[in-house]
C-alpha cells in the first residue's frame, strides 16, 4: 500500500531533501530532536548537538551552506524519508503498521489491549521504573533471540551526573544499567551505528513517541538498510522532556538538590525526587515548564502511537507500569511473558483513572500540532490509503 494523491490517484514521487526538512521541520520548530534524519544520512553530512538548549541536527557541508546539501540536489532524499515529523508521517506510520489510519475517537491511538504489568523478578522491579516492565521485557527478548542488543539511554559517566547518553544495552548488566527515567533527552537512535559496528542485526528501539514513530516511518518510505536491524519499538508515554539546565538553575538553584545527590526521579503530577541522604522532595511541575524543550512543544504524541508496546507509569499504582499492546508482534511477546511467569498482569480497567488520564494527555498533545504545519492536520484530507481508493 501507498499513500495515493486523491485527485489523480498516482502514487506521489519523493523528491524531498534536506532543504525542504529544514525549512519545514527544523526552522519552524517541528523537530524534536530523534536524530532519524542524523542516522539515515548515507553521506553523514547531518550532525547533531546535544548541548543544552539545542538536541537539533544540522548540516556539516560548506558547500551550499546550512540550509542545503550538494548530495540532495542530486536526488538523496533519505533525511526526509526519516523523520517522523515530515509531512504526512502519521498516517504513513498508522498505514504501515496497522493498515489503516486512526479514529478521531481513538484518542490515545490504536491499539489492541491496555494492561498493568510489573516484573516478577524483584531485582529488575526494584532497579527499573514503577513497574520494571521496559526492562523485563528488553532482557526477556535477548533471552529469547528475538533481539541481539537494544538502543537504550544510559548515564554520562557517574549517576550523580543525570546527564543522559544513546547506548547499546546487550546483557542482563547492561540493560539493568539503563534502567529509569531521566526526563531529559537522549536521542537513543543515535547508537544504532555502535550497534551495527558491534555486528547486531536485531535491535529493539526504546525512546520516548517521537523515536518510536522512526522505523515505520522509514519502513514506509522504504528508506533502506538503516531501518532494517530495528525489529522491535517499546514507547515511553511522553508530554514532555526538559532540558539539562533545569537541575543547576531549578533543582540545586532553589531547592537545595544538587543533582550529585539525586538517586531517582518520577513524575505523579509533580516532579518527584528522592536523594542519596534518603529524603524525598516534590517540585511543582508548573515551575518547571520553563525547562521545557523546544523539540516538545509541537509534539502531538503523547501516547507513543507507533511502538508495539507503550508504557509509562501514570496512574494511581506506583508499583504496576500502564501497558498498550499495539500491534501483532507486541501482543504476542506480552502473552508469552506472562506464560512464562515473566511479569505478572492485570486488567488496564483495574486502573480507570490511569487509561483516563492517558486519553486526557493525548488528546491535550494532539492539538499542540501546528496549522503551519504542512499537511496539517496529519494529511488526513489530502491523501487515502491505496487498498481504500
């Protein structure tokens, strides 16, 4: 199937290139940050900056300045062919995994099922997030083959440093290691040409919605080899990350918290945070929305609509993680999971607030989604899926 120009019913030609993802995308604030457009580049001419204030790509060649590229001009399309924030990517990424596109009424995406699930290893519950679930699930795939390492975010050095980093995560270690939430960014993706230098051909993706909505996106637009070794996208529910400074000029600035002596972090409708001297401080998270990335503040998914699971830990239950099974292949790793005694599940209904809250966010982010925004809104009126015309 392809997206098919309704009006003449002939399938469009890609001719887009880095000119047309600047001036539509980075310029105008679109971009989140994913560094699809970074890894998909056959040339490397896109680097990216990470520094505080920025986590945007930009072009490396002199030739024709920022705003062009020489190898574009001659037919490479592949940074736009990757970006999940490019024209029509969502129904492109609704029509590639799911074969239609979204409901207006399916606020939080489509999906097939909503479940609470929690590790029943202790350690891997303890060490990750609410539930544990991201991470019994990453070793639960490696253990059965059906991935050999997965793009993850670790920690910069020490943990007092908070400061987060793509990695690859290949061993039981290693995946304990990038376990919890940084709620700042990290472009996960970025470490796809360490894992293909390690020699991996089966990665799972793990980042927040707009990293996940890269691999159909590519898949789509049939990109090549770079979207190949991706067989698996676990989305992080997401409205927002913050960018590295709100812990000198927030946390330490005003509240005494250096960010040295913080050991863990969540968000429950306030900024939870626990140090290393055992106490326990909440931030109102209105104070922090001057932190806010750029890259968020058009993102209209919160609900991280194109993973084959989504989970986050939103809800009144601390201990249990909110799951969305989406698509075939997600549904069938939550299923033997839980056969093998893997994680432990429940009903999503069991937590009523929780799916509430969740369609709430969603729909809240959905009309972040600019006007400006070429094809807005999501190209629904301008194109039809191929088997539908």
């Amino acid at each position: 199937m392809a997206l098919t120009d309704v009006v003449t019913g002939e399938k469009e030609r890609w001719t887009n290139q880095w000119l047309e993802l600047k001036a539509e995308v980075i310029d105008t604030g679109l971009c989140t940050g994913c560094a699809g457009c970074v890894v998909a580049c056959p040339h490397d001419v896109i680097g990216y900056e990470h520094a505080s204030g920025a986590y945007k790509p930009f072009h490396l060649e002199e030739e024709l300045g920022p705003d062009n590229c020489i190898h574009g001009e001659k037919g490479c399309t592949s940074c736009t062919r990757a970006c999940p924030r490019f024209r029509s990517w969502e129904p492109e990424a609704d029509e590639h995994l799911f074969a239609r596109y979204r409901k207006d009424d399916e606020l939080s995406g489509i999906y097939q099922d909503i479940l609470l699930t929690k590790a029943s290893d202790e350690t891997v519950h303890k060490m990750g997030q609410d539930g544990g679930l991201v991470s019994a699930m990453l070793l639960w795939l490696l253990e059965e083959g059906y991935i050999d390492g997965a793009l993850v975010s670790f920690l910069d050095g020490d943990k007092g440093d908070w400061k987060a980093k793509p990695g690859v995560a290949t061993n039981k270690d290693e995946v304990l290691a990038a376990a919890g939430s940084r709620y700042t960014y990290s472009a996960n993706t970025l470490a796809i040409d360490e894992a293909v230098e390690r020699g991996l051909a089966n990665l799972a993706l793990v980042g927040m919605s707009c990293m996940t909505s890269i691999p159909a996106v590519m898949w789509h637009r049939k990109i090549g080899k770079i979207s190949k070794p991706i067989k698996f996208v676990l989305g992080l529910l997401c409205s927002k990350t913050f960018d590295d400074a709100i812990f000198e000029e927030l946390f330490e600035a005003k509240y005494r918290l250096p960010k040295s002596e913080i050991v863990k972090m969540n968000i429950k409708g306030v900024f939870q945070i626990w140090m290393r001297d055992g106490s326990y401080h909440e931030v109102n998270l209105k104070e922090c929305h001057a932190w806010t990335r750029e890259g968020c503040t058009h993102c209209p998914d919160f609900a991280a609509e194109h993973a084959d699971v989504s989970t986050g830990g939103i809800g009144k239950e601390n201990d249990w993680t909110l799951t969305i099974v989406r698509t075939e292949l997600g549904r069938e790793v939550i299923s033997r999971m839980i056969t093998a005694g893997v994680i432990e599940a429940r009903p999503g209904d069991e937590d009523p607030g929780a799916i509430a809250l969740m369609h709430k966010l969603a729909e809240k982010s959905r009309k972040r989604w600019p006007e400006f925004a070429v094809d807005f809104p999501k190209a629904k009126r301008e194109v039809t899926f191929a088997s539908e015309a």
